[in-house]
C-alpha cells in the first residue's frame, strides 16, 4: 500500500523515555523481555518478571528498567503473595498479569502428545511444560489482576491439543475471569514476521469489562520492509546476483564475501549462459580470476554473487549453511520451504519471515534462511525481523541468543494488544 509507513521499532533509549501511564503490569514466563517491551513501548510501568532460565534472565536484566524486580525461581515456587510482595502491589491491584508459558509440548513442529507428562530439555534446562499453563492460572487465581493476557503457539487449538485448550480456558475461568482466546497473526500487527499465537485475555469478573484485541492492520511488512538501512542486510538480500556489464569495470570483491565452507576461502560466484543453463565456477580470491572470452551478448551473461556476510558481525561465528543444508537451498525457489527439511524456507524479500524458532540459530539445522545468499540471518537483521530494538543487548553465543529472539513474544506484536487492553479495557 502506498500509505504504509515505514517500518521503525523504537531504540531502548526511545522507549526508557516513554512516560509511564500509571498502569502496572507484572509478567511470568518472561524469557528475554519481548512481551515487556511491548507492555513499555505502550506507557505501562513493568513492575516483576520472572524468569526461569538463567541465559534468558540474563538477557532479560541487561536491558530492563531499573523498577524491575527480576524473579529467576521456578514458577512452581512461586506464590501469589510473593509475586506481589515483590512487585510492590496489593492483592488485586495489579492491572496486568502477563505469561508466555513455554509451548514445546504443544508446537506443531514438535512430537506433541508424545512428550505430555515428561520432563525434556529446555533452552539449557530440564523441565515438563504441559502443566505450565495451570501454574498461571495458579498465579492469576492469586494474584487477582484487572486482566490477564497469557500468549502460547498456535499448536494449542489444533489436533489431540485442543482438549488441553479447553481445560486451560476452564482453569483461567474459574479463577474468576471472563475469557475470551483467538489465534493471531504478528504479521498483521506490524511485524515482519508469519508468527501465529494462541492470545488469551481474561478481564476479572467483577468489574464488568469485556475482553478485547487488536484489530489487524491493512498491510504487512517484508523482509526487504524491514532491513532497510540496515548494513549488511537490505541490499544484499533485495540484490542477490547482479548481472556485470560486460563493458564496465566489475565490482570491488572483498575478503568478507562468501567463502567455500570446505576450503574456507573466498569465492567469486560467476554465472555465465550456455545455451539454456548456466555453469557456476567458483574463483579463489587469492588467484587470478580465468580468462574471460568475448563472445555474444544475446547468449552469454555474467552474475556475481557473495556480497553479504558469512560471519555473523556481533559472534564472529559462522553462519554459512552446511553441506547438506546447503545443497538443499540450492535446490529450493525463492520464497519456498524445503520437502526434505521441514522447517528449511529460503525466504522471499518482498513478504514477510516465516516462523523465527528458537533451534534456528543451531547452525547445523534448518531454519529459516537468506534468500539470496547460502547462509542464516545475522542478528542484527534478526532483531529486526522479530520486531526488537536494534539496540536489545543479547548475550551468550549466535546460537543462544537466537534461541532468546525465537522464544519471544513480538515486542510490536505485544504492544498492539497491550495498546488494545490499555484503550478499550483499562480506560
């Protein structure tokens, strides 16, 4: 649409400036804080999050504000009076009560039923997650906030998942709330990203409200929407190959280009057309490229390729695709995912991302991936395309703190319901 905006997420230091509301909020299951940027970029003040895992609190405490009291027990050891105790708040005083309860249990592109009532590895943890969603409503029951809003994958309302749909929407009743559930999408919420979540918002019954959320927008944004004056992104993954004017000097080659992830040099990809296909030879930069025959235009065009980045720029770690991985993006248009590697998609720079997971930055796995280039996303680029700040500060290796933006609730996403709650119910 001509009148879409540009796509812009406010720095941390725009949103510390926000001048909080008055309204309170207090979030569990909290991960790296993208529900509560969410909450802050909407004026609400986050009083306490909590915070199993220490890799993800760690990440959580580098960027909150100083009002935040950051809670790392297990939500099982959590009582509602604790939670308010520290939060600074009186029973039933909190306006918001916020949780993302970890989903592997639920995810479609996981085993599912299989792992229900079992402990299996989370993040650098052990855990069970399926009852994680009682524990909330443990804590709602307690802590009798205004609203709740509680957010889990879109898995939970399909197949043999749906009767723990419906037993988590009694429990959250019965605790005395109005519940209402719908699956959303983030793309339509301003996100550059097909993210599809289950959100419920209960209002407390006594108060009268009903529960609301936030209507979808008129556009979305694309990966090339969103990377835009980004170095190292926008131009590299709107360009991929370039076709050489054969009467122009090429292009400067530098060493940070694409490199043989066997030998670990660099190479200059050259395309040339012989009749209908094309020969791809690869060129050491360290030895002089082969001679160049002159020939027929109509049937002879030479592309570069191997602008963008190989190395992620914050980790200095690799993030070229594998063998194997490799040789099926290859294969594999633009736009589309892979038959043999499920979660494989060479993404498509004028839509949206697909789903960012939280194994995608395993660099021996399939993920989504560059659509133009043999590699993952960098994390700056990441950032963007998970609606963070392009100052968040992330910790730990390109692996776990990919894993941080790929557990994370949109902080675009959350604001739109946080604005919705904040207007319509709250007001």
């Amino acid at each position: 649409m001509s009148d879409k905006p540009s796509y812009a997420v406010p720095s941390i230091a725009e949103i510390n400036a926000i001048e909080p509301s008055g309204l309170t909020v207090a979030s569990t299951f909290a991960g790296c804080g993208g529900s509560s940027l969410g909450y802050r970029m909407a004026g609400f003040r986050v009083l306490y999050a909590n915070e199993f895992v220490a890799a993800a609190r760690d990440t959580y405490e580098a960027n909150k504000r100083e009002w935040t009291h950051v809670d790392g027990r297990d939500v099982r050891d959590v009582t509602p009076e604790s939670l308010c105790e520290r939060a600074g708040v009186e029973i039933g005083q909190l306006d918001v009560l916020d949780g993302s309860p970890p989903c592997a249990s639920f995810s479609t592109a996981g085993k599912r039923a299989a792992k229900w009532g079992t402990s299996s590895s989370y993040s650098d943890t052990e855990q069970r997650s399926d009852d994680l969603f009682f524990e909330f409503a443990r804590i709602v029951e307690g802590v009798q906030p205004r609203v709740f809003v509680a957010e889990n994958v879109s898995g939970l309302v399909k197949g043999v998942a749906k009767g723990y749909f419906k037993a988590i929407h009694r429990a959250l009743a019965a605790a005395g709330y109005d519940v209402e559930a719908r699956l959303i999408s983030a793309e339509w919420l301003g996100v550059p990203q097909a993210r599809q979540r289950v959100i419920f918002v209960g209002v407390r019954s006594d108060l009268g409200w009903s529960p609301a959320f936030p209507d979808p927008l008129p556009y979305r944004y694309s990966i090339r929407d969103a990377l835009g004056g980004l170095d190292g992104g926008p131009a590299t993954i709107g360009r991929g190959r370039r076709t050489l004017d054969p009467d122009a000097p090429a292009p400067t080659v530098q060493t940070h280009g694409n490199f043989d992830p066997e030998t670990g040099y660099g190479i200059v990809q050259v395309t040339r057309r012989t009749g209908p296909g094309f020969v791809r030879e690869g060129h050491d930069l360290d030895e002089p490229i082969g001679t160049i025959q002159a020939s027929d235009p109509l049937h002879t065009r030479w592309e570069i390729d191997g602008s963008g980045p190989l190395v992620d720029p914050e980790t200095g770690e690799s993030i070229a695709l594998g063998k194997a991985i490799g040789a099926e993006w290859d294969r594999t248009s633009v736009g589309a995912s892979s038959d043999r590697y499920f979660q494989l998609v060479r993404s498509d720079a004028d839509r949206p991302v697909g789903t960012v997971t939280a194994s995608g930055g395993n660099i021996g796995l399939a993920s989504v991936v560059h659509g133009t280039e043999r590699r993952k996303f960098t994390l700056g680029e990441l950032r963007r395309l998970c609606s963070f700040p392009d100052d968040f500060v992330l910790t730990g290796t390109y692996a776990q703190r990919w894993e941080r933006l790929g557990r994370a609730v949109p902080p675009l996403m959350m604001r739109a319901i946080a604005e919705t709650i904040r207007d319509r119910v709250l007001s």
